[in-house]
C-alpha cells in the first residue's frame, strides 16, 4: 500500500499512560481542556468521556495525519487546529480562553503512526524517504540537512541531542560517504551508522541515538517544548493541571526543571531581606514526582519503556 493510498488510520497508535494521564488531568468535568498532542486521540477521546455536557475539549497537533485522524470525533464539545504546541496560548487567545484552561496535555515526541508509515521517514527499521518532519510541509527534511551540515554541526546533533557519545565519529562516516552518494533514504543511512558504531548496545539499533537527534533537531523539539511549558502555565486558570508525558531525558530534565523552578518561585531574592511567602512568586504545586508505565503497559507497548509522567496544579 502507497503512502497516498493510506489513511490516518492504517498505522495504530497505543496512548502511553492513558488512564494515569487523564485521571491526573481532569479534576472537574464542566472545564475546559486542552490536548497540546492530538497524535490519533487517544488521551482526546478519553478526556471527553470523563467531561459532562458543560465541558470542552481543544486539540492541536502539526502532523497533517493526526488532523484528518481527529474527524472521528462527532463530538460539539470538541476543536482541533492545526499547528505546533508551541503556540497553544496562541489558541487559547483566539477563543477567548487564555488564563481559563482547567488543564493542558503534552504527549512529547513522535508517535507510533509516525514511527510506523515508512513514508514520513523516522524508522531506521522501515525503508522510506529520508525526510523525519512532523509537518511535511514545513521546514527541512533530514536528507536536505545531511546533504548541506558540516561534519562539525552532524556531530553536534548525534552527540547533543541524540545522546550519542560517539556523534563525532558517526558524523564524519555521513560526511565521507555523502561526498560519494547522497543520503535519500532511511536504511542507506541507518547501514552507514551501523557500520561507523564501534560499540553496538545490546538490544538497541546503533543507529537509534542519531535518528533520535536528527528527529529533535529537525522539528525543533526541546525549543517547542520550552516554548509550550511556559505557554500553559500563562492559559491555565488558578487550580489548573499540567500534565506532560516524555520519552526521553533531555525532555525530561525540561520538564522537572520547569515545574520544580516554579514550585521553588522566585529564589535568586538577596539574602536578609524580608518577605513573605506569598511574595516568592510560586506559581505551581507539583502532584507528583515523575510516574513511570508499569510493568504490564511496558509488556503490552514496549515503546511506553522510557516514558515519564510528571504533573503540576497552578497556584491561585
């Protein structure tokens, strides 16, 4: 079956922390919600069976794919954009909602439909295009960044955001042989990782970490997260939640630091001067301290390994 032949639907995608999430998030069932991630509506579905009829349910998502998903949903109490989480306050403004969301949703990273359409180009186990851009299109795809990058910009990728200690070395093994051929699909470049990996992890392709960070890089991943984080904390109303669920430790660490600098309010104030609790400035209240998948999600969906969700109440 062709790419143009397959719909939204073709490629099944299991919600990561289902249950957990949206029981975190909805905590009064007349508000009004945001899911910043449609991906195929798993966690948008849920939460608008736990709403009454007063409710409401914005969505957004950038992957074209994950819009044509969502007419699905028959359902007045629903909306969908489409465009990056990054502009969710953006939304929220336009209809009048800024400062009165009951709580935000982010489901960081890329989704199984995406990892599974070899067409969109982010499997290094499925053959496509090299191309690895949540919104095709928008920006560059990964066979036009590997084709024009200096070895020293690749190498910041893999080893930077990719978490690959040996980014240098694989970086200059793409260099070498792009000067031959260009890359233009999945698998040549995956081979060509493969065999510049000196130190295979067992049970993990040793292209993994540089598609990582070519993904991230790509679609601007760590700077739309920051972007949206601080973006919520403004939408949310007084006792709203925030619930994020990440995949990876850079992603991770964003979303600690965000919520526990916040939880801490303002601490650079000079020592000896008196102030009152209140005048620290904190903003958030943390509900929890980072909840994992358990072992039976973990059986049921492997990629849920690696997730973490952490959550926070907007103060008053």
């Amino acid at each position: 079956m062709s790419s143009a032949s397959q719909t939204a639907s073709d490629f099944r995608h299991t919600s990561v922390l289902l249950d957990g999430a949206v029981d975190t998030l909805v905590h009064q069932t007349d508000g009004v919600y945001l899911d910043g991630t449609f991906g195929r509506g798993g966690h948008s579905r849920l939460i608008l069976s736990r709403l009454d009829e007063n409710g409401r349910l914005l969505a957004m998502d950038r992957d074209p794919q994950a819009i044509a998903a969502a007419d699905d949903i028959d359902d007045a109490r629903f909306s969908i954009t489409r465009r990056e989480f990054a502009r969710l306050g953006e939304y929220a403004k336009e209809l009048g909602l800024h400062g009165k969301l009951a709580g935000v949703l982010l489901d960081v990273g890329v989704s199984s439909p995406q990892l599974d359409d070899p067409e969109r180009g982010f499997s290094f186990m499925r053959n496509g295009p090299l191309d690895m851009r949540m919104d095709p299109t928008q920006g560059e795809s990964a066979a036009d960044f590997l084709a024009r990058a200096s070895e020293t910009d690749i190498a910041h990728v893999f080893k930077t955001l990719g978490e690959e200690r040996f980014g240098k070395r694989l970086a200059r093994a793409v260099v070498t042989r792009r000067a031959e051929k260009p890359f233009t699909h999945t698998l040549d470049l995956a081979e060509v990782l493969k065999a510049a990996h000196p130190a295979w992890e067992k049970g993990r392709h040793p292209a993994t970490k540089a598609f990582q960070g070519l993904r991230i890089h790509l679609n601007g991943e760590l700077d739309q997260l920051d972007a949206a984080l601080e973006a919520a904390l403004e939408a949310l109303a007084p006792g709203g939640h925030l619930v994020v669920i990440s995949f990876h430790s850079l992603e991770d660490r964003r979303v600690k630091r965000f919520i526990r600098h916040h939880v801490r309010g303002d601490t650079d104030l000079p020592r000896g001067v008196p102030i009152r609790d209140d005048q620290i400035n904190r903003r958030l209240e943390a509900l929890n301290k980072g909840v994992r998948p358990s072992e039976d999600e973990v059986a049921q969906n492997p990629r849920a390994r690696s997730a973490v969700m952490r959550a926070a109440k907007k103060r008053g």
